[in-house]
C-alpha cells in the first residue's frame, strides 16, 4: 500500500490516500468542534453558575429571615443549615428550578448549591460565622476567606446578617460537564473516522477502478496494442480523461497507419521507375536496345519522377515537424495570380482548355511565402486540368472573404465522389482515374498543399460534385502592418 518505488520514493496508492484523508478530516472536524463547543461552554457556564446560586441563595435567604424572626437570633441556626442539606449529594447543576414542587424536601432540593460550587457561610452583623456547610468554619471571622456571592439577610428592614459562599470552584462544575462532554466527542470521532474510513473505501474503490484501467490501457497502447480503448462510464473527469484516452489512441493508431502506408507507398511510387530504369540500362548493357535519344530521354523522365517524388517526401515531412521553412512577406493577390497563370496558361492551351482568372479588385495584401502559395495555386491547376476535358474551363479566381484572402480554383472536369473528397487532402491518395491515366501524380500534391497552407495559418477545403466538376480553395490572412 505503501512503499518505495525504484527511485526511493514513498508511493502511496491513490485508494489509501482518499481514506487517510477522509479519516483526517472526520478526525479533524470532530476536534475543532470539541474545542468549539468546549470555548462556547465555559463562557455561558459560569453566567449559568452564578445564576443559579443567587437563585438558591435568594432562597436560602428567605428561609433564614423567618428562623432570625422566630428565635429572635441566630441561636441554634447551624441545625437548620444542617437540615437544609445544602451541600447535598445527587443534585447536580442542571437541576430544575420551575419545577420543584412545594415542601420541605423540595424546598431543600431547591436551596442546594450543588458540587463545586464552595461553601455557604452565615455571618452576624459582625461578620463572624454562625453556620456553614462545612462546621469546621464556624466561629471564623469572614476576613480569612476569599468571598464570593454574598446576600444581605435582612429581618423586619434590620439587617441581620449576610449569607455568603467561599471557597468557591466554578471551574469543578464545567470540567466535569466538559469530560464528560469530550468523552461523548471522542466516541463521535472514532465513529466518524469508522464511517470515514468504510466511505472511502467505496468512494476510493469507485474512483481507482477506470483509473486501474486505464493504466493497463496506457501499457497495452505502448506495447503496441493500438487497437485497445477505454469505457467511458462517468461523466466527470475521469469520463474526460478516458474519452481523451481513446482519442489520444485513436489518432496513434491513424499516425501508425499512416507511418506504415507511408512506407509501403514510398516504396512502390520507387519500385515503377526504378524497375524501368533497371531493365532498359541491362538491356543497354547487353545491346539489346541501342541508346537512342528516345531511350536517354524516356530514362531522365524515370529520374525525374523519382527526384520529384523524393523532393514531394521531403516537403512533405518538413511540413509534418512544422519546419517548412517560408519567406512570407506582403504580398498582393494580382502578383500570386498572374505569377500562377503565366506558368500555366500555356499548359492549358495545350490541352484545349479554357483558362479564366478573375480577382476582385482592391484586394489588401496578403501575408505568406510567394513560391509556397504559387507552388500551392499549380497544384490545384495542373490537378484541375487533369480532370477536365478538352473544351472545358478552368477557372482561377482570388477574393476578400472575412479578413483572409481566398484564392480558388474551379473546374468542369469529372468531379469527386463525397467518399473521395474524404481523402483527397491524405497522403499517397489518389483516384482510380489518376492511376490509371498517364501523368497521374504521386498521390502527394494534395498533401502538402494542406501542409503549406496550414503554415500559412491558412484552410484548404474542397467541393465537388461527381460530373459537374470540382473547386479547390485555401485561404491565407492579410498582411497586418
Ligand atoms: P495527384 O494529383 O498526384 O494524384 P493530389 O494529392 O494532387 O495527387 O490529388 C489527390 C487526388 O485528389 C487525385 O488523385 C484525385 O483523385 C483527386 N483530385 C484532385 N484534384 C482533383 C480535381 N480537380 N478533380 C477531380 N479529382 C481531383
């Protein structure tokens, strides 16, 4: 549960550190409220205390007045102290006041002082005891003890003599009453830190268990198992982090997929001209074909399309690490257009078909590489233009769309499936038409548009229609002086 890991660190599971806290926590409200119920009591207990002595005393009082009357002096006074049983045992502080009834007993029950609360003393008029609770006291001057509520006892408006309590110990009362309270508490704590304890072992259990396994995903996901996925059963955090679990997953298993047909289409794009490039130079070497300009030329055609598709993979993975280096400045859209359609236009007059450029007049600057969104401009055309039969149109066209601009090319050629459109923008992706008609591309042209554009802090998107044609665009922000 608790141990060192490999690097000396004290691990504690997640499961024990919920109890230990919730247990701490049981334990540490049960206290504080001790110490605040234990501050509330002692300030209220003393004014309760004295209360209720002056109420008793007050009686005591009364009772005295009439023996002081009836015996003409406090003669003999000490036997009705004793009858009084003021001191007596049993009767604690929480005694009821309204409720004692009439007669001797109740009557004594209602003077007694309680425990702790000190001895009742009564002095004559020359301070001098008379009778006390406690017999050792009598014939003690007042002056040796330290006083505390005191009452005058008066007889037909003389004063007779004065009831007094000493030795008193306030603190007796609210220590007991205290104990016995913090006993109680200590019982609520450990019944709290017991229930604290047996909830979290719930709670504690409810919460690790996605996250064990979620743990035994994350190891399946690096030993490779990328097909393996979590339950998403909460809707709380943990819900969060297991959705992001499986789309964390969902995009390694896309990456890896992408990584190995990556591979595997680098290969054989190689395989084609190579092969081609192998068999006329052995057939060179063995005469079996002489080397006429029509071979030296169909063989550079082979080298050019192999140094082609190595600079394409190239772009293509400075573009994936974000380091496609580009020289943006400002730059206008005319500029960008007329740049893309001069290199163009004569392509499209080769094959018969019409060429349009339309660009909206007033165009603010744009921000980006020249070359880049040139490079990104023919890429769309010369696709365009393969798709489109002769006699149809090709279209450039630049516009001001909120604060970006938009550069697009449109076409009457054969147009996409939806299913196609999904992966036009992917890697190695190309239409059955593109591999079987000759001069179809590698399949990456696409690719790093998306890449070059995307640097741009730019879109690409498409739209087609399958026999009406297609239109290609990408947008990149204005220039911000
Ligand atoms: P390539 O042109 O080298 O095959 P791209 O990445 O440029 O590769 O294009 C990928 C695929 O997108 C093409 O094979 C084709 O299926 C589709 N495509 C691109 N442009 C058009 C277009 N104008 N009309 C129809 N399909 C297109």
């Amino acid at each position: 549960m608790v141990k060192p890991d490999r690097h000396g660190v004290v691990v504690m599971r997640l499961g024990v550190k919920i109890s230990f806290s919730m247990v701490a926590l049981a334990l540490l409200a049960t206290l504080i409220a001790a110490y605040l119920s234990g501050i509330a009591i002692r300030s209220s207990f003393d004014l309760y205390v004295d209360r209720n002595l002056s109420y008793r005393l007050d009686r005591i009082g009364v009772a005295l007045a009439g023996y002081y009357l009836e015996n003409k002096g406090w003669t003999g006074v000490q036997a009705v102290f004793d009858s009084l049983q003021l001191k007596g045992s049993g009767y604690g502080y929480h005694g009821g006041q309204e409720g004692a009834g009439k007669g001797r007993r109740s009557m004594s029950a209602e003077m007694m002082i309680g425990p702790g609360s000190g001895d009742v003393l009564l002095l004559d008029a020359d301070d001098i005891v008379v009778a006390a609770t406690d017999v050792a006291l009598l014939g003690r001057a007042v002056s040796a003890f330290s006083i505390g509520q005191s009452l005058l006892i008066e007889a037909n408006g003389v004063a007779a003599g004065k009831l007094v309590v000493v030795n008193q110990q306030k603190g007796f009362l609210e220590n007991e009453f205290i104990s016995s309270l913090n006993k109680a508490i200590l019982w609520a704590a450990v019944f709290a830190a017991i229930v604290a304890l047996i909830l979290s072992m719930f709670v504690s259990k409810h919460l690790t268990r996605p996250l064990a396994m979620l743990t035994t995903a994350a190891g399946r996901l690096a030993g490779r198992e990328f097909g393996c996925r979590v339950p998403v059963v909460t809707g709380d955090e943990i819900g969060e982090l297991a959705q992001s679990f499986n789309f964390m997953a969902d995009n390694i298993e896309r990456n890896e997929r992408l990584r190995r047909n990556l591979i595997a289409d680098t290969a054989h794009e190689l395989r084609t001209p190579l092969s081609i490039l192998r068999g006329n130079l052995e057939s060179l070497q063995e005469g079996i074909i002489k080397p006429s300009p029509e071979i030296i030329i169909s063989l550079h055609d082979e080298v050019m399309r192999i140094s082609r598709l190595v600079n394409e993979l190239q772009d293509l993975s400075l573009a994936d690490a974000g380091e496609l280096r580009l020289n943006r400045r400002s730059v206008s859209a005319d500029e960008l257009v007329e740049k893309a359609s001069l290199l163009f236009s004569s392509e499209a007059k080769q094959e018969n078909v019409n060429f349009l450029v339309d660009v909206q007049p007033g165009m603010p600057q744009i921000y980006g590489d020249p070359d880049r969104i040139v490079q990104v401009m023919l890429n769309f055309l010369k696709n365009a233009l393969f798709y489109t039969e002769p006699g149809g149109i090709v279209k450039l066209s630049a516009f001001i769309k909120d604060d970006q601009g938009i550069f697009s090319v449109q076409d009457t050629g054969l147009g996409m499936a939806p299913e196609e459109m999904a992966h036009v923008f992917e890697r190695f992706y190309r239409s059955e038409q593109s591999r079987h008609r000759a001069g179809g591309g590698t399949g990456l042209g696409l690719a790093i548009a998306k890449g070059i554009v995307e640097a741009h802090d730019g879109e690409i998107w498409a739209e087609s229609k399958v026999n009406e044609g297609s239109k290609f665009s990408f947008s990149v922000p204005f220039y911000q002086a």
